[in-house]
C-alpha cells in the first residue's frame, strides 16, 4: 500500500513537473516590478517573480541578501521574517547563533526555493501586517525588493484598500535556480542580490567573485552598459555557497543639506538681538517641552502595553508560553469571550465536527478547536510549517481549562465526507481527484523534503484532509506529527 502511493506520488509529481513552463533564461525586471499594478499575464514576466526554467527542476538551495535593520538584526529575526533555519543562516555568515548585526549589514540568507505553481519561483514566508502597512511599503521597504507588490497581492485575496493590522500575509519571495545551461557551466546556486543606489553590475560581479559576463548573461542582458536600479533585484550565478567575506556593511546615504542664510548681528540696534535672543530661547525652551512630552507619553504607552502583555501572559499555561515565545507576531491571542460569542457559547448549532466550531471573528470566518490537552508542539508545527498545502493556524485562547485553536475556515469540510455522501458523487471528476491528490503530495513533500529537520505527520487520513472553497486540499491535525531527525518526538 505504502509503496502504491510512493507510485501515486511520483506520478502526480512527473504530471506537475511537465506541465510547468519552460524558460530558459532569467530576465531582469526593470522598474516595471515597482508597479503594483503589474498583471499576472498568461506570459511569465519577471516583474511578478523570476519563472521556472526547466520542467524537471522542482527545487533548488538558494541565497538572498538582506540588510539588516532595527527591528531584524539578528540571525533569529532575519531566519523568522524570510523563513530560513537561523542555525544555517549562522553558519553561512561565520557567526554565533544567537548573533546581532550591525545595521545596514548584508547578511547572507539560505532558502529553499521551489517552483510552486505553473510559472513562478519562490520561497514562501509569512507576515503578520501592522494598521499602516501597504504591499507597495512591505515589497519595497520590510521586504527591501525581495518580493514585489504585484506578486503579494496576486498571492493575498485582500484588497489592497482593505487591508488592516493583523491580517496575516503569504509573501513570495523572490528567488531562481540554475537552468540547466548554469548547471553545465558549474552555477550550482543562484544569488538574489537587491541592489542598492549607486551599484553598477561591475561592482557586484567584482565582490561576488562572478564575471560581468556571467552576470549580464544571468539576468538577460545583452548590453554592457546595462541600466539598474534600486529596490530591484539581480541573480548573481556562484559555483559555491558565498563566503560572509562578500559582504558589506553599507554606508548610509548623506545627502547636503541646503545652504543656511547667515545672520549678521553685528551693526543691528539692540532690540533686534534682543528679538533674535528671544526667539533662540524660545525655540529652545519648545524644544525642550516637545521632548519632555515624548518621554511621557512613551512611558505611558510602556506602562499600558505592559499591562496589557501581563494580562495575556497571565491566561496561559506555562506549556502554550513557551511554544509562542518569540512568534508573538505572528499568533493573535484572542479573548476567550470573543470566541464564545463568536460560536453561541459553543453551542451544537455552531458545532462543525467533534471539537470544532465555526463563527465569525472579527469579520472573518475561522474554525475554533476546543482541546483540553498540551496544544504547545502543536502550535510550534503549524507556525513554522507554514505552507499553502497545510492548514494555518491564526490565533490561540486559553481559559476555563480548556485551550482554543483558531484556524482558517475550511469551507468544504473534510475529503472523508465527500467520498461517504453519494450525492457528491457525480461532482468528482479526474482533474478534481488528481488535484487533491496533488495538494497532498505537495503538503507531504514539503513536511518531508523541505522541513528541517523533515517531519512525518503520521496520521494521513481523509478525514485530516480539508477543502477550501475551491476544492483544494490542505493537511490538518499535527498531534502525533513526530520529527523524523533521531526519532525525537517534539516541535522543529
């Protein structure tokens, strides 16, 4: 039986890999992939996301360079926002795992990029966005240029007027493995590079060790005196994993400032000193009161956030604490009272399956689970396994003993009623079977191929497959999911 869907599944993966498009060269985008506008045409275009070059070429390791900043400045916070193993981003920028980088240090991050739909590579991360968010200011600015706004809002069925704090994104990111051109000529990895105001492909070749040559013909440039720009991106072909030696620490820009008129106080009557000490004083004096105001309010909002974080750290059982330390991001923490009125005191009318109930919160339709039981490796699983394949876990609760789970709202229900109700029957046909035999193949794979370390869910079955409303598959219920890296049960 085992061996039958290894068949299955090789079979529908041969399918998937031979309907992808070929290409066989990658493009560069221009200022086009600023336009947030830009259609997903039938055509691949570069402007969306760098396309698939061989139909056999499922997936590949590769690179991306990200400056850290601020609020991403450390290999656990740089491996969370691009969803990279921060223990192999450590390794690969010669430094300590946990390490903080200078800012505007470019750090070297190590994806798996996979070519995922019929056109278009990408490794896949997720973002929790804040109330002024836009996908023009996450592409360019919290993404810097690793993924565009036209593929985030070709990938997110929000409106891009609609959007509000804590909605949580899929955000492609842009990434390319070698064609088998690359490959013959020794290009084992493929480099994004977002380039910076004042970069010349010269200069980057140069620090990458990569001739110009290489470079223009990665990119599909024809013309030495190629024009670029920032917050675009660039695939720089290496026949090795790049050393951190390549890397820099960027200088801020400076620009001069406009020239200031002198004032000549000498020769003026007293009473214009007077009026020039005045104002001096007073601009002083209101600078001073501005920044004693600032100190305050942003003590206050201290005090308040930290009783607010009090509050919700006081619910939780030391178990599920430990399992959202450091996703707090990503995972809302909902009042048990919302999702009481939310389910009608999780009544039967509410009731979808077993534990699980279904309501409106805040305007969204999810999916509540009422355990009893330890639900932290659970949440850990499903907050770093985060694929399109696998159900998404959106929130948590604690409270009157019990633990709730909100996820996204699986519309059609689970793959065991459908095939028990022969009314649905007539419904099925071969392209929806062997769609959602795709779908879980596809979960599988990446549980096994591209976790890490891999993980096998260990309860496959069709009544852990759901529907969404357009019939595609997702796998559900990791409570026995055990790592297969020495046989240790637990969480990646």
């Amino acid at each position: 039986m085992q061996r039958s869907r290894r068949r299955l599944n090789c079979f529908i993966f041969s399918l998937f890999f031979f309907a992808s498009g070929i290409k066989a060269q990658q493009g560069y985008s221009g200022n086009d992939v600023l336009d947030c506008n830009y259609p997903m045409k039938a055509a691949p275009s570069p402007s969306y996301l760098y396309t698939c070059s061989e139909p056999r070429q499922h997936s590949c390791h590769a690179f991306l360079i990200y400056k850290s900043r601020q609020d991403y400045n450390s290999t656990e916070t740089i491996s969370h926002l691009l969803r990279s193993d921060s223990s192999e981003l450590a390794r690969i920028n010669n430094v300590s795992n946990p390490y903080i980088f200078p800012t505007n240090k470019e750090v070297i991050v190590p994806v798996n990029c996979s070519c995922l739909g019929q056109y278009y590579y990408q490794a896949i991360t997720f973002y929790v966005i804040a109330s002024d968010d836009t996908y023009y200011s996450l592409a360019n600015d919290q993404y810097q240029g690793l993924s565009s706004c036209s593929a985030l809002m070709g990938e997110n069925l929000y409106d891009a007027e609609n959007l509000s704090g804590g909605l949580k994104l899929l955000v492609p990111l842009r990434c390319a493995c070698p064609t088998r051109n690359q490959s013959r000529d020794g290009v084992k990895y493929l480099l994004t590079y977002s380039i910076n105001e004042n970069d010349t492909i010269p200069d980057i070749s140069e620090r990458f060790n990569v001739s110009v040559k290489e470079s223009l013909a990665a990119n599909g440039f024809t013309d030495h005196e190629a024009v670029i720009y920032p917050n675009t991106t660039l695939l720089i072909p290496l026949q090795s994993e790049p050393p951190s030696s390549q890397t820099i620490i960027l200088e801020p820009i400076v620009y001069a400032p406009p020239p200031v008129s002198t004032l000549t106080v000498n020769g003026e009557p007293k009473s214009s000193k007077k009026k020039l000490h005045f104002g001096l004083g007073a601009g002083v004096a209101s600078l001073a009161v501005l920044c004693l105001l600032s100190l305050l309010l942003r003590r206050c909002h201290r005090k308040k956030m930290g009783r607010i974080k009090g509050n919700i750290r006081s619910t939780p059982t030391k178990h599920i604490l430990d399992a959202m330390c450091g996703i707090d991001r990503v995972l809302k923490v909902f009042d048990v009272d919302e999702l009481k009125a939310a389910t009608k005191d999780f009544s039967s009318e509410c009731r979808i399956q077993g534990s699980v109930f279904g309501g409106m919160v805040a305007g969204t339709m999810v999916a509540i689970k009422r355990v009893s039981r330890d639900v932290s490796k659970e949440v850990n699983i499903l907050y770093k396994l985060n694929h399109f394949n696998l159900i998404s876990l959106g929130g948590i609760s604690t409270g009157d003993q019990h633990c709730y789970l909100v996820y996204e709202y699986m519309k059609n229900g689970c793959l065991r009623d459908w095939l028990r109700d022969p009314s649905r029957s007539g419904l099925w046909n071969w392209t929806l079977r062997v769609q959602i035999a795709t779908d879980v193949a596809n979960g599988l794979d990446y549980l096994h191929n591209f976790s890490y370390p891999p993980y096998v869910h260990k309860d496959i079955k069709t009544s852990n497959v759901l529907l969404d409303t357009n019939m595609r598959a997702k796998i559900t219920n990791f409570s026995l999911a055990t790592s297969s890296d020495g046989g240790k049960r637990g969480p990646i």
